[in-house]
C-alpha cells in the first residue's frame, strides 16, 4: 500500500502528463464540433448523433475493458487507447460524414480504454480511500489543464486559419506526443499487477463482492454521473448554436468550456493540496451539485460573454469538487473489483452523454434553439436529489470500525 504523498507519485504524474495532452487535443475539436457538422450539412439530429457515437462505443467498450482489466497490466491498454486517439483525431480533417461518424465512435473506444485503465492503477496503489481521493485529485488536476488549453487553442486555430481542417489536425499531433512521451516513461508506472485477494478460494476471487451498500451507492454514482454528461453533451451540441442566437459568436463557445475547465482544475488543486482534502465529502458533494450544473439558470437570463465566462467558471468549482470523490467511491463499491467499479461509474456517464445530444437536439424549433437550451437547465436540477440521496446513503453504510476511511480522516 502506498503511503508517500500522492503529489510526488510518479506514476500519478506520467499518466496525467499523457492525458493532459490528449485532452489538448480533444478540446481543441469539442470548440468547433458542432459548426463542423453545420458546414458539412448535417441535420441537427444527426449532427446529436454524432456527438453521441463518441459515447455510444464507450460505454460498450468500458464495460468489456473493466471485465478483464483487473486481471491484467493496464499499460498496454493505455498505449493501444492513445494509438487510435492519434488515428481518429485526423481523420475527419477530410471533409467527410462518413469520416466523422467513424473517427467519433473510435474516440470513444481510445476514451474508455485509458479512462479505465489510469483509474485501476490508482486504485491498485492506493487501496486507502483517503489517499486514492488526493490521488484521483492529482490526476484531474493535471489532465484537465489540457481541457482548459484544448479548447480555447481550437477557437483560436479556427480563427487564425479558416479552415474546418486544421484543428482535426493539431490535434492528431498532440495525440503523437502524448504517445512519446508515454512511451518514455511507461515501464516506470507502477500498479501493473493486481492486488492479492485476501480470499484463496478460486471460486470467490472470479466473484464480484460488493461492499455494504456498494450497489446502490454505485447506482446512484452512475445516476449522477448521467445527469452531468447528459448536460455536458447536450451543452457540446447547442451551446455555439445558443451564443450564436443572442449576438455572440459560436465559435467563443471553446472559451467558455476552457472556463468551465478552469473552474474543475482550481477545485481539483484545492482538494490535492488538503484545503478540501481534509474535508467530510458530504457537505462537497452536496455544495458541488449545487454549483455544477444549477447556475445555468443565469445564462437564460443574461446574454453578456463575460458574464458567461464567470458562470461557467463557477460551474466548473462545481464539477471539481465532485469528480475526485465518484471514482473513489466507486473503486470501495466491489471489494475485488476496483477497475469494474469504475467501468459502472463511467457507464452511466456514457448514456448520459449518448442521450443528451440527441434529446436536446428534439427540442429544437426550426431555427429557434431556445427550447433546447432550457431543457438542459431542467435537466441539470436533477443533480441536487441525487447527491443528498447518496449523502444519506454513504452515512447509512459507514462501519464505524474502518481506521482510516474517507469520514475517519476528516
């Protein structure tokens, strides 16, 4: 079991260098998406679709890989994952639907397979669920800084070169490096065996043991983790659609999900720096649903760019204080299971973000995208009975002998 401080965990700090460079990349296509599909003439519903397929094929693929990733060494899969990132990212630089719909749906393989990957080495070395929460906190912080990058790098290589072509490819070369320089570094990263299970009976290390309350924490996990990416894709498909049709331009939608990213970054530092660390996770799941989704009810209000920067800024504080504590609890859910723990995490997230493109895109009234937009503020409230419902729970199935969990620590 690790005990040294999660900040100075190389392995920690390799896996998020990659990460942090792929999602460079992802950014930099997610502040032209969806005006790219307009150029190629796509309809709405489609163009939903194809924002979806990117969830669709990982959340088929998610649940495979945490089947056997806990029996094996993640790093190849981390390797082969950023391969077909490389691959898919420059494909759709040819003007083709076709083209965009494949590139799409392998994204979300390459996705499923590193996501899955990175959190069952972190789990496999931090079996303290307080240090795997500061562990988890280091990695986002270092990968989201590239979704801060990512995007607003897009809006600008869209505006310095005109051409739908040249993010698709800026990105495929942040996807190399990312390759290299995990490449460089990958026979160093520890958690590649998996951990002994205490019991030596065949039959009861192939089963799934869940913790106390472990399946319905898990399906309230899952719950909330589909209503953040339903919103987040939806916001992917309508947000430059919505800013276009106040006055503001559709492509300043990337500066607005680099504040968002911001926002999770600053909350993310906080809880790895021990400022939230030291904190019941009660109260920063509550207040963190309050603030993740909820102050989009201001934008329907307000038309003024900077003023959308704040909240989505304030959105992203939201998010951050929740994305550390999900895998964590996920990872306790299935004693023997960490890696498919997190794979049922991350499916609901899949559905969400599957659906939410698509449902927005029905509410759509001839050009008028209003309607679309309030519907994801209605759907963002649900977050706030889901998190006091797992609130109540995570106190119900607390053992008041485990030494040193997450509400011992704090």
């Amino acid at each position: 079991m690790m005990t040294r401080d999660p900040r100075n965990d190389f392995s920690i700090n390799a896996m998020a260098l990659t990460i942090f460079t792929t999602n460079i990349g992802g950014g930099i296509i997610i502040s032209i998406l969806s005006i790219y599909i307009k150029h190629l003439n796509i309809s709405l519903m489609w163009g939903g679709f194809a924002i979806s397929l990117f969830a669709i094929t990982r959340a088929i693929s998610q649940p495979i890989i945490g089947h056997f990733i806990d029996r094996i060494d993640p790093r190849p899969v981390i390797t082969t994952g950023v391969i077909i990132f490389t691959i898919a990212s420059a494909a759709p630089a040819i003007p083709n639907a076709t083209i965009l719909f494949v590139a799409r749906a392998l994204l979300g393989i390459s996705s499923g397979m590193v996501i899955v990957a990175c959190y069952t080495i972190i789990a496999r070395l931090y079996g303290d669920a307080y240090l795997r929460r500061m562990a988890n906190a280091r990695f986002m912080a270092l990968e989201m800084i590239g979704s801060i990058v990512g995007p607003v790098l897009g809006s600008v290589t869209f505006w310095l070169t005109g051409s739908f072509s040249s993010p698709f490819i800026v990105c495929s070369m942040f996807g190399m490096i990312a390759l290299a320089l995990f490449l460089k570094r990958v026979k160093d990263i520890g958690g590649d065996k998996p951990p002994q299970v205490a019991n030596d009976e065949a039959r009861s290390r192939e089963r799934a043991t869940f913790a106390p309350g472990g399946l319905a924490s898990l399906m309230l996990l899952s719950g909330l983790n589909f209503t953040l990416m339903f919103v987040w894709g939806g916001l992917l498909l309508i947000m430059p659609l919505f800013a276009d049709s106040v006055g503001i331009a559709g492509y300043k939608a990337g500066y607005l999900f680099g504040s968002l990213s911001f926002g999770m970054i600053l909350s993310i530092w906080l809880t790895q720096r021990k400022f939230l660390g030291n904190m019941p996770i009660e109260p920063l799941i509550i207040v963190g649903s309050i603030f993740a989704l909820i102050p989009l009810t201001i934008l329907v209000f307000v038309s003024h760019f900077w003023i959308w920067l704040l909240i989505f800024w304030a959105m992203g504080m939201g998010v951050g204080l929740l994305f550390p504590i999900f895998p964590s609890m996920a990872t306790e859910a299935i004693i023997n299971r960490p890696g498919q723990g997190v794979s049922y995490l991350e499916m609901g997230g899949n559905i969400g973000f599957i659906l939410g493109p698509i449902m927005t895109s029905f509410f759509v009234r001839g050009g008028d995208v209003s309607f679309s937009f309030y519907f994801e503020v209605a759907v963002s409230y649900i977050t706030v009975p889901g998190a006091i419902a797992l609130v109540l729970l995570r106190r119900r199935s607390m053992r008041p002998k485990e030494s040193r969990s997450e509400g011992s620590q704090t």
